[in-house]
C-alpha cells in the first residue's frame, strides 16, 4: 500500500465519517467481524432479525397488516418459519401499485431517501430507504469490496455508464482524499475512449477494475485488440449482469487475476458474492433473508435453480417482506474453503442485456440506456429498446400515469443524441411486454450483431 492509500484508510477516511456523523465505518467494523461467526451463530443472527422485521412491519405497516391478516398469518403469537411461508410472494407489480401504503408508520415519505430503479426486468419501481439503511449497505459493500483484494483508499477503475464525475473543487479534493475512481463510460465504448482510460489509469494506477460484466468483458477485447498488457489490478468485480463462463475466462487471461462476481439488485442491495476463494456466491444473510422456490412454491433442492424470494432485513421504512426479485438462483449445498459461515449460491442464471452499436462500431450498454430512459423519465411503466438495423430502433413502450407524446420525443431526441440524428425511432405502445421464452426478460435487444 502506498503513503498516500495508507493514510486514506486510516486519516482521511475516519476523519471524514467524523465529520459528516457517517455510522458506516463503525457499520464496515462490526461487519468484518462477524463474518468469520459459524453457520449457527450468523443463522440465529438472521432468524432474530426476521422475527422484528417480520413483527415489526405486522404492527406498523398498513400494506402487511393487511397482507398477514389475509394470509392467516399473526404477529401476535409465536410463529415458524413454515407460517412465514404462507405469506404470499410480494410481485414487482404490487410494489408498483402500493409504494405509498408500503411506508410505515413513523416515516415521513418526504424524508426518506428516494430512487427509481429499472431493476433486471425493465419495470420501474419507487423505492424508500433511510439514511441508516443507505450506511448499513454501504457498509456491507466495502466490506465485500476488499474481498477482491482491493483495500479501503486505494483508487478504482469503473466501467459504468453515466458516470457521476466531480465538477467543483471540493467535489475533487474529496476525490483525491478519499479515494479516486476513474471511469470507462459504457455509453460509448470504442479505440479512443478505451485508451484515454488506460492513460488515465496509468496515472492513478487503480487497484480494483470494477463494472458490468460484460461491460468488463468488451474493455478486455478491446486492450487484447490494441495490444495493451500492462493493465494489472488487484481484483476485478463483475456485477450488474450475468457473468458468462467465458467471458470470465477471457477477463482473466487479459488481467492476469481473478474476477470476482457480485450479485445484487438496487431494490435490496448486495444479494451474494464470490470471497477470494470463488467458490460460489457467500449470501447476504447479514441484511437478507433469501429463498429459492419452484414455480409452486416450494423450496427448491440443492443444485436446482429456484426464483429467488428475498426479504429485506434492514429496510424498515419500506420492507420488502419475501419479494420476488424476478431472477432465477441456484442453492449450494457445499461449504466454502475460506471459513466464513454464510451460505453459497452456484450462480445466477438469465441475467444478459444485450450491448446495442453505432455505426462506427462503438458499443452502448443497455443498462446505461436503462438507466438513463427508464428511471428518468416519468410515465414509462415498462419499456425494451429492439435495433433492428444500424439506423433503425423500435422502443416498446408501457406507458404509466403521465405518458403523453412529449415523453416520446424526449426520447427519440435522446436516442439521437447516443445513435446519430440520422436514425429511425418507430414506437409499440403495448400493454405488457413478454418476456423471451427462457422466461426471462431482455431491457435491450441487438439484431445488427450476434457476438
């Protein structure tokens, strides 16, 4: 560790979260410690946590009050984890049409922390969380962070779209002190932007190599390509798509290290990730409580890929009480080599959005487009951007409270803006949009390329 990381771990770092009152170093302490807990210590931590969520959202929230007492499932005596199960499954839909009753009482909406994500599935979702939750998740992810090798202060290489750069000084003094993060953005990725990001990296020298999966995947080809070989992280995270055999195998051969792949949602945060060991995916059971069902609704077996049921241990301000994330888990029934007690997840499966093209070649990521489309504009319930051709693209489009003609204009004017002004953006306004035969719903498809 250079002087300069060194002393922003353990100066700049407590001294910020000082003063700005930030629990999350205290949060990132505690978490490191229990981590190494046995199976049965951290299962009984998970169990006691679920039992005051679970209890506390029976008595103070509106929307579950009314969800137990119609499942026939009290609060008020003692219950198993077999009565949890007869509560139904929460749909991202429900979640939808109940984001204001799904507050609980106490919580003042206007002071929560708000986000609208497009998730996996191309459906927008309201989401409520307090300032304590924020901590705790961040907490947990610097946490899971340093399992790559990365340690706190050292500088980060994100490949991610619509990157948050800093603007005014103080935004970039507390950059440099805290800890650098350079950005390749997946909204144009081609020759000039990849090696502008290799000079970059050259001179903050970022020790973790963070992003899409096969955002990750497109930057190694492109450094294969150009012939550049010294780029030498300590660790590589994968994240935000399924992490393909191959392109894993192809990131290691051009970095030289392993990558470790995460999984989360925005709705409830980090959900499993691989240790130092790549093993499998160690489950958050410190925040989640997570279930893999059949279609019926049974548990499904060790080694068969179940819908992932997951209920949210620390959001108390809007629970997500065995919610149906809409990806599809497979349980391990095998235990890890590095000695933590949580258990593994095999891998996630159907988790792909496809890259679109310019005419150029350069590559856009459809979870920036997501992002920038589906989150940000208001009145889109649902929507999947189809290119057909290098000039032509068709937005399906399902449309919420508020679409009208401008927000299509908005966005063809943004399309433009990303594909060239000579394209062609024609609309399908549907009342769903189907998801492919493997079940699984695509945000972006790409019919010009098949890599």
């Amino acid at each position: 560790m250079s002087f300069m990381n060194f002393l922003r771990k353990n100066v700049f770092d407590p001294l910020y979260c000082h003063y700005t009152r930030s629990p999350r170093r205290s949060y990132w302490r505690e978490l490191e410690k229990s981590q190494f807990l046995t199976e049965k210590e951290l299962q009984d931590r998970q169990q006691e946590k679920l039992k005051r969520l679970v209890e506390f959202a029976g008595k103070e929230n509106a929307f579950y009050s009314q969800r137990f007492e119609k499942a026939g499932f009290s609060t008020g005596r003692p219950w198993t984890l077999d009565d949890f199960k007869r509560i139904p499954v929460l749909t991202k839909k429900e979640i939808r049409e109940n984001s204001a009753r799904m507050i609980s009482n106490g919580y003042d909406i206007d002071r929560l922390m708000h986000f609208k994500t497009g998730g996996s599935t191309g459906k927008s979702l309201d989401i409520y969380i307090t300032e304590e939750c924020s901590e705790l998740r961040n907490a947990c992810a610097r946490r899971h962070d340093r399992w790559t090798g990365w340690e706190v202060g050292e500088p980060i290489a994100a490949v991610w779209g619509n990157p948050q750069l800093p603007t005014t000084l103080k935004e970039r003094i507390k950059d440099t002190l805290l800890g650098p993060v350079i950005y390749l953005d997946t909204m144009c990725v081609n020759n000039a932007s990849v090696t502008a990001f290799v000079r970059e990296w050259e001179a903050v020298k970022p020790t973790l190599l963070f992003g899409h999966a096969h955002s990750i995947f497109l930057l190694a080809r492109y450094l294969r390509q150009l012939k550049i070989e010294h780029l030498r992280p300590k660790g590589i995270l994968s994240t935000s798509m399924m992490l393909l055999p191959h392109e894993r195998q192809y990131i290691e051969d051009v970095f030289q290290v392993k990558v470790t792949d995460r999984y989360g949602c925005e709705e409830v945060s980090l959900i499993g990730c691989e240790c130092e060991e790549h093993q499998g995916m160690h489950l958050n059971t410190d925040h989640l409580f997570v279930e893999f069902l059949n279609e019926d609704g049974t548990a499904s077996g060790v080694g068969e890929a179940g819908n992932l049921v997951i209920t949210d241990l620390i959001n108390y301000a809007m629970p997500f009480v065995r919610y149906r994330v809409e990806d599809v888990g497979v349980p391990s029934g095998r235990k890890c080599s590095c000695g933590r007690g949580f258990p593994l997840m095999e891998q996630v499966v159907g988790r792909i959005a496809d890259f679109l093209v310019k005419p150029d070649g350069s590559r856009v990521a459809g979870i920036s487009l997501i992002e920038n489309t589906l989150t940000k504009y208001k009145g889109l319930d649902q929507m999947q951007i189809v290119q057909t051709s290098y000039e032509e693209f068709i937005i399906r489009v399902v449309p919420g409270n508020g679409f009208n003609n401008d927000i299509k204009e908005d966005l063809s004017v943004f399309m433009k803006e990303i594909f060239g002004s000579n394209i062609k953006v024609n609309y399908e306004v549907l009342t769903s949009i189907l998801p492919e035969e493997s079940g699984k719903y695509r945000f972006t498809v790409c019919k010009v390329i098949n890599e």
